[in-house]
C-alpha cells in the first residue's frame, strides 16, 4: 500500500508542510506541488528536517527563478528518498539547464517541456543535457513544432528515457504519422491524448507506423464509438496500451469485452467516483487482471460501502484510488472516508490526497490519514 499527499505550495505554509512531513511513514510521500509559491529558506530548512522521509518537490519553471530552483533542489541532495520535477523546463537558458541537471544527480527527476514554447536549437540541450540514471523526460505538445524540430528532438533524446506527447485536438493525422515513422531509440515512447478529434479513418496507419514502439492512446468512452475502440484494440500490437477516459460510462459487459479483446496489453481505466451507480465499484473492480490499472478519481463522492467493497476485491489487479484534499470526508458515524478506505487496502493498493491546504484545509484530518498508513 501506498500513499502520496500532495500540497498545494501557493496555499499551504510550510510549517504545515513540515508536520506532514514528521507525519509521514515509509509508505507515505509528501508531494509539494508549485514549491516555488512558498519562501524559499522557510521550505529549504523543512526539506532538510525531513532527512530521509519519502518526499517529492514539484517546480513550475515558468515562475521560478533558477536560484529558487537550485536552493530546492539542492536541498533535496542528502535524503535518499527525495524525488524531483520540473515543468516548463524550456523557461531556463543552455546555462541554467546545465546547473539544474547537475544538482538533481541521479535521484528520480521527471522533466517537462512544452513543446509549443521552445525553438529547435533549446531542444538540443534540454534534451542532451539530461543523463541522470532516473531521469524521465517529457515533451508535450510535439507536434506543435516543426518537421525538423521533431527530428531534432528525437536525435537529442537518443537513448534517454522521453515520452512525446501529442494532441489530437492539435495535430494533423499528417503531422502524427510524420513522427510515428520517424526512427527513434527503444526509450522513446509516444502518448495520443484527445483521439476522438481525429478521423477514425486514420488508426489503422497510426497503429501500422507506430510499429512495435510504445505506443499510448487515450480514448474518452463518451466520446468515440465503442465498436470502434474494441477493434482498435484487437488490431494493436502488444507494445500498444490503451486509456480508457470516463469508463464509469461504459457498461459492465461492454468493459469486460474491452478488457478481453486487450487481453494481455496493459489497459489503464479511468473512472469518475462522484458518477457510479450502486454496486459498479466492485463489479467493474472485479474484471481486472494484473494488467488492467483502474484509477478512481473523485474517489471521496463514491459512496463508502461500495468503495470498501471494491477496495477488498482488487487483489488481482492495480488500484489506485485519487481524493480531492478540499472535499475529504468526515462524519460521525462513518468516520474518515480515506482512513477507512486505508483500512481494508490491498498491498497493491494506491491513494493519492490532491490540492492538500488549497481550501478548506483541515491538518488533523489529513493527519490521520498519514497515521492510518503507518
């Protein structure tokens, strides 16, 4: 079992981060999203009291100074356990990538690139500079760049571990086979996002040019025709995997027939706890296998029985389970939805408290939640 609480560093102060911190057992991360919102020697001092507790610095890059992203990052060097990101990485200059690089090392580091904010010569080096073991990179918006742009990038990524990501809603299917034929290293993967803007026409071409590379496509369940999706499926290689958008919408012998025709391609379904009718938690829960990822947002509106019962069944399968931090549950006779829920977890189980300290934020709560996960 696993727990991640993430705050929200343009509300939360950092004295409360800090309680989280000294809170949290060896299966809880404490996640500081946008820690640039927070001053910068107030949040280094709790970073360094952590010591080796599990935790994990989130930094926009479009409103952080590379000083204030150094001091974090650098911060973070001596716990074993510390994890970094980086978003809008393209806001820094050759120089300051550099520097930025170097300070993370070889711990776990993810970086994000906007692809429609950087020019071909700056994918060069936030690309090239990058050559941390546990380095993850990146780009959205590929296809928003040139042809010699992408190329330029995908010779840059080389052997590092990247993930293209590109927009349905933005490109052409010209522009999207354009960068499925292009060569690229065996750690380069490509992730279609908002596929139900393009021609259903075009899969077929997409599937054969992607080839045996790794390949994602999105598909939101309300919005494209389920025979469609089904035969998508069924024409992939195994190297593709599918996302199933609002598959709370979908039938429970319809999932069920998506999941056998995707057989062992790995499948991750995604669901709207505040939209399931009574019982659909456990029997959509109960179709999975070991390649099957079902991901319950909103999972604080979905009614407390039926989540406990869906929790108790996914042995056999991947379930994570994401609350809202704003909208936690707490009543007299149920008790802590979250530390209920943490109760009955399987060992594969995963939770995720978000937007912890945006509104409505009560510390005591959260901190029996951190408790329950000892």
């Amino acid at each position: 079992m696993k727990l991640n609480i993430s705050c929200q560093g343009n509300y939360i102060t950092v004295n409360q981060i800090s309680q989280l911190m000294q809170a949290a057992g060896s299966n809880t991360t404490i996640s500081v999203a946008n820690a640039n919102g927070r001053p910068q020697s107030e949040l280094v001092s709790a970073i360094q009291s952590a010591s080796a507790k599990k935790i994990s610095i989130d930094i926009d890059g479009s409103a952080a100074s590379v000083t204030q992203t150094l001091a974090l990052f650098n911060a973070c060097r001596p716990n074993p356990n510390a994890s970094l990101s980086l978003r809008e990485a393209n806001a820094y200059s050759s120089l300051q990538i550099q520097s930025i690089y170097s300070a993370v090392g070889d711990k776990p580091f993810s970086a994000q690139i906007n692809g429609a904010a950087t020019n071909e010569s700056q994918i060069q080096y936030l690309l090239g500079y990058a050559n941390g073991l546990n380095t993850s990179l990146t780009l959205s918006s590929i296809t928003s760049m040139t042809d010699s742009g992408i190329a330029t990038a995908i010779n840059a990524a080389g052997s590092r571990r990247l993930q293209a990501q590109i927009d349905g809603k933005q490109a052409s299917p010209a522009k999207i086979l354009y960068l499925l034929d292009r060569p690229s290293g065996a750690n380069i993967s490509l992730s279609l996002i908002n596929s139900e803007y393009i021609s259903t026409n075009y899969f077929g071409q997409f599937l054969s040019a992607a080839g045996s590379r790794n390949f994602t496509i999105s598909f939101d369940v309300t919005k494209v025709n389920f025979d469609f999706i089904k035969q998508t499926i069924a024409a992939s290689n195994q190297n593709t995997r599918f996302n199933l958008i609002s598959a709370q919408a979908l039938t429970t012998p319809n999932l069920k027939t998506l999941l056998q025709t995707a057989s062992n391609r790995k499948i991750s379904i995604n669901l709207n706890g505040a939209q399931f009718y009574s019982g659909q938690p456990l029997s959509t829960v109960q179709l999975g296998n070991l390649n099957n990822f079902f991901n319950i947002n909103t999972a604080q509106a979905t009614n407390l029985v039926d989540m406990l019962a869906a929790i108790k069944a996914s042995a056999g399968t991947n379930l994570a389970l994401e609350y809202n931090g704003a909208q936690l549950v707490v009543t007299p006779t149920d008790g802590n939805y979250v530390v209920r829920a943490i109760q009955v977890a399987q060992e594969g189980t995963e939770f995720s408290v978000n937007s912890v300290g945006q509104t409505q934020f009560n510390l005591n709560i959260v901190l029996d939640i951190i408790y329950a996960a000892h």
